[in-house]
C-alpha cells in the first residue's frame, strides 16, 4: 500500500495500520451490538477493506 501522492509506504511516515472493517456482512450484526476497536494489521491487504492510520504503536487502539 502506498500513500497518495507519495512513493512512499504509511510506515515510512510512521503510520501504522489498522483494520477497521472487514465488509463481511455476517459481521454488523455482532459489530453493532458490541464494537471492536481496530486491530494492528501488518500483512498485504488483497481486498476492499476500511483501515486506520495511527503514529500510535500498540497491538489495539483503544
């Protein structure tokens, strides 16, 4: 994943990434009565998903 209007990736600008939806619709109806926060993410994304970029370095953001 590359950054617009840049060649370089989010964790050369000391983002990290985040996955925040996963766009499997069997997962709203849990999502909606109990939010998860996102979840540190470091292999390749392969599909449509949401993704949060933070400078915070945890394994959850809270």
């Amino acid at each position: 994943m590359r950054c617009p209007r840049s060649s370089r990736t989010p964790s050369e600008h000391r983002f990290h990434v985040w996955l925040a939806n996963d766009y499997d619709p069997a997962s709203y109806p849990a999502a909606l009565r109990k939010p998860v926060p996102p979840v540190r993410w470091r292999g390749p994304v392969t599909e449509m998903t949401d993704l949060v970029l933070s400078r915070v370095d945890a394994e959850q953001l809270t």
